[in-house]
C-alpha cells in the first residue's frame, strides 16, 4: 500500500470519529457546557407567592389643596390707616383688632347724633306737657277739637323723631365700632397690603382690600373625577348598602376615605375623607368635582399644593396580586414567569387589574400561592429548568 492510500484511510475514520466527539458537548441553557451527555448546574432564579389579599380598587386624581376659610378683610367705614396690629404672616384669632381707622370724625358725629337725641327728647317732653294741658281744657270745652287734635299729633310727631335720632346715633355708633378693623375668623393673616397713613375707602363694594386671613386647619384638598368612574363608584354603594347613594344627609357621614401624595413624597401618608361631591357633571369636561378633607396640625399642607389623591371607587374585595417587577410584556401581551412542580419555567399570559403600590392585581393567568419570578428574570425562558431560591425581604 502506498503512503497517499494509507492517508486516505486514516482521514477516513478520523472525521466520523471527530463528529462524534462535538455531538456530545452541548451549551447548557445557564451557559455551562456538559460532556457524556450530563448537564451542568440549573440557573438560580428568584421567587414569591402569589399572595390573595383584600384589596380596594381606587383612582389616583390630581388636585390642589384649598384652604378650610379664606376672608379678604375690607373696612365698612373710610378715613385714613391708623394703626396696623398684626406682623405679616401672625396666627390670628377670630375678634382680633387687625387695623384701625382714624376714629375722630365719627366720634364728633357720635356726638352730634346723642345730642340730637337730647333735643328730639325735650321737644317730647314741651309736646307731652302740653297736650296734658289740652286734655284738661278739652273737658272743659275750653279749646276745640282740631286744637286738641293738633297737640296729639305733636307729641305723635316728637315721639317718632326720638326714634329716629336714636337710630342715627345708633348707626353712627356702628361707624364708630367699625373704626377697628377685627378679623372674621381665626387662622394666619397673610401680609398688610397698606402702610400706615394710607387712606381707605370703605364699603360693602369697592372697598380697599387691607389683607387676606386664611384658616387651613383643616386644609381641603379638590380634584375632578371622570363621570364613569363616579357611576361604577354610586353603582357599587348601591349594590353592597341596597340604598340609593342620597340616603345619606351629608358624604361625610359615609366616611369614605381619600389619602393625599404631596410631590416628594412616596406612598400616600395624609389621611382624611370625602365632604363634598358636585351634583352635576360638566357637559364640557365630563368631569364632576370632589372635595376631601385633611387633618394639618403641623401645618405642613398649604393652601395651592400640587398634589394627588388616592379615592376608593369599589368594596374591598380578594384578588391575587404579585409585584410589579414581575410583569413582563411582549408587544401588547402581558406575562409572568411561573416555577412548576418540575422546577421548570411556564409563561403565563396574564390579564391585569389595578396597581395596589408595589404590587399589581392578577385578574386570570396566575393562582394563589404559586411561585412567580422575579430575580434572573433575563436569563430565564419558557420549559428551562431552574433552581428557585424564595425571596425573603
């Protein structure tokens, strides 16, 4: 045989035998490779239960804070700004002299309006003695008739001027008073919007506004809602209380709760309930306005916040839930990984429900209590074997 022969045999039994060889080396699907047909160590995967909770299906809004009262302070009288009594800014109580206004014209018309009481009283007293007089001569036919009828009316006539320079002084007595500009309510008095020795112009319309009092405790918290979820949420009362939703005289004996967000914080810490509900909805909008009150002893809430509320729409109910974190999407499909009994991997379409913080509601797809993914998500696929380690914080 010659050498080029014995080559060729050579060559002919080394490939199958090569080919052979890389067959029986295959990637593992956590990367390692196995030789003689073994696998290499399963992909460590995190886990939680599916958990079925109570729940309460709520709306998040977006709203601003208002304030529990709010006065703009005016004076009823005109003159000049005497006296300011307050420092901007001052918790005020409701009686408290926030301003004066120079007194000393309506006092002189004080005065002048309690003498001409002192004059209307002594024309009384000449016209009551002398139709005394014309009752005596009356008997005694000594004056006539139309006499005697004319002294009546004039103590009539004096009697009714009394009353009326009464009322004046009365008035002007209320003029007087209204010199000191108090506060209507208590709360904090925002800053003096005139100096000293400006002058006011008083009245009921198109008086000098002077300053603002506003009370924020408790601080109101208003947002609009959109006409379907206020019909899911009185379609709901209905059907757990079997009333309709008036049977109440006012919401806030319903005590329905409502938290508040401010924009740095997390969660929804304020706690408070609904007051009020419009009772129209906006043709334009679609929308009706809800109100919520809040407790703010540490004066952290102000009136003009940005803020989000949180509303219950729905009876607590039990659901599944899992975290968020472990739903996965693909184009308009939503998922979760589930470990089977065989430690192997299922995906499950999923059909979701509200967010609940961190978690997500499971309508359909996952059941309580089995095991979802939620570490390793990106190194596991569908039918991989695993090996589930329990997440435990």
């Amino acid at each position: 045989m010659t050498a080029q022969s014995l080559s060729s045999v050579v060559l002919a039994f080394a490939i199958p035998l090569l080919v052979f060889e890389t067959g029986c080396k295959s990637e593992t699907p956590g990367g390692s490779v196995a030789s003689g047909g073994k696998q290499g160590p399963a992909q460590k995967v995190l886990f939680v239960r599916a958990k079925e909770e109570e729940i309460v299906d709520r709306i998040e809004v977006i709203g601003r804070t208002s304030a529990n009262e709010r006065v703009e302070i005016q004076s009823r009288v005109s003159g000049f700004l005497q006296k300011i009594h307050f420092v901007d800014g001052q918790l005020v109580k409701e009686g408290d002299v926030l301003f004066t206004i120079d007194p000393e014209e309506y006092d002189a018309v004080l005065l002048q309006s309690e003498a001409q009481i002192e004059v209307a009283q002594s024309k009384l007293n000449v016209a009551e003695k002398t139709f005394a007089r014309s009752q005596k001569l009356m008997q005694e036919s000594a004056i006539s008739r139309e006499d005697f009828d004319q002294s009546q009316a004039a103590v009539e006539e004096a009697q009714a001027r009394v009353i009326v320079e009464k009322a004046n002084a009365a008035r002007v007595e209320l003029d007087v008073k209204y010199t000191e500009v108090t506060s209507p309510i208590s709360g904090r008095v925002d800053r003096a919007l005139l100096d000293e020795g400006n002058y006011v112009i008083g009245g009921t319309s198109g008086g000098t506004v002077l300053t603002t009092v506003v009370n924020d405790q408790p601080i109101k918290a208003v947002a609009n809602v959109d006409e379907n979820v206020r019909l899911r949420f009185m379609r709901q009362l209905h059907e757990v209380s079997g009333q309709p939703f008036q049977r109440a005289d006012k919401l806030t004996e319903l005590e329905i709760p409502c938290e508040l967000q401010l924009s740095d914080e997390s969660g929804f810490p304020h706690k408070g309930i609904l007051e009020y509900g419009e009772i129209v909805v906006d043709e334009a909008t679609g929308t009706s306005r809800v109100r919520a009150s809040f407790d703010n002893d540490n004066y952290l809430l102000t009136p003009g916040m940005f803020v989000r509320l949180r509303i219950p729409i729905a009876q607590p109910h039990r659901a599944v839930v899992v975290p968020n974190i472990a739903i996965g999407t693909d184009q308009a499909t939503q998922f979760v990984y589930v470990i089977n009994d065989q430690d192997e991997i299922e995906q499950r379409t999923v059909s979701l429900g509200k967010r609940q913080g961190e978690k997500r509601v499971v309508r359909s797809g996952v059941s309580d209590n089995e095991s979802v993914v939620v570490g390793g998500l990106q190194f596991v696929r569908p039918g991989m074997k695993v090996d589930p380690v329990l997440k435990t914080d």
